[in-house]
C-alpha cells in the first residue's frame, strides 16, 4: 500500500517537472493591423450668406435671394459632409481592426 502511494507521488512529481508552457497571443494577420491616421487638415468653408431684406422689393427678388441663401448653405453642408466621410473611411477600417482584434485574443488568450 505505501509503495502504491509512493509510486502515485513520485510520478505525480515527475510529472509537474516537465517543460514549463508559456501562453502568448497568436500572431495579428497584416490585414487586420492597417490602421490609416486621419489625415489633412479641416476644410475651410465659404462665409455664410445672409439676406439684406432692406433691398428686396419685389417677390421675385425675394425667391432669388432665398434661392442663393439656399445655394450657400447647401454648399457649406457638402464640404462638411465630404470631410465627414472622409474621416469616417480613414478611422472606420481602424476601429473595426480593433474590434475583431479584441474578439480573437478574448476567445483566445486566457
């Protein structure tokens, strides 16, 4: 009985004695580590266009007026619109990079 128990210790010792196990994240594929900075600088915008109604006469004059008002700030919208997307293209790819990375190493590495 005591050499059984003996032999059970002395295996089990032996047997934690083996190569040690280091645990590391597998490697990042390249595809996923194409981070782009955003880049350039702020657009500058047209001065917005105001209505001088002391010199509308006429309802003719008035729709012009409008119309060019209209023109104006649709104009301003598109730069910025523009410039909105073009920072969303360069930092969408980023932040989805990321997300899939922290979804691997958490299914991963433990």
């Amino acid at each position: 009985m005591h050499r059984a128990l003996l032999l059970a210790v002395s295996a089990l010792a032996l047997a934690s004695c083996g190569e040690k196990r280091i645990v590391t994240a597998l490697p990042i594929p390249p595809e996923r580590t194409d981070c782009q900075a955003a880049t350039g600088k702020r657009p500058t915008l047209p001065p917005e266009f105001s209505i001088d109604w002391t010199t509308i006469a006429t309802v003719g004059q008035a729709k012009a007026a409008h119309d060019n008002f209209v023109n104006v700030i649709r104009g301003r919208e598109g730069i910025v619109a523009n410039y909105v997307l073009k920072l969303e293209g360069d930092l969408f790819q980023c932040a989805s990079d990321a997300t899939w990375i922290r979804e691997v190493q958490a299914e991963t590495v433990r």
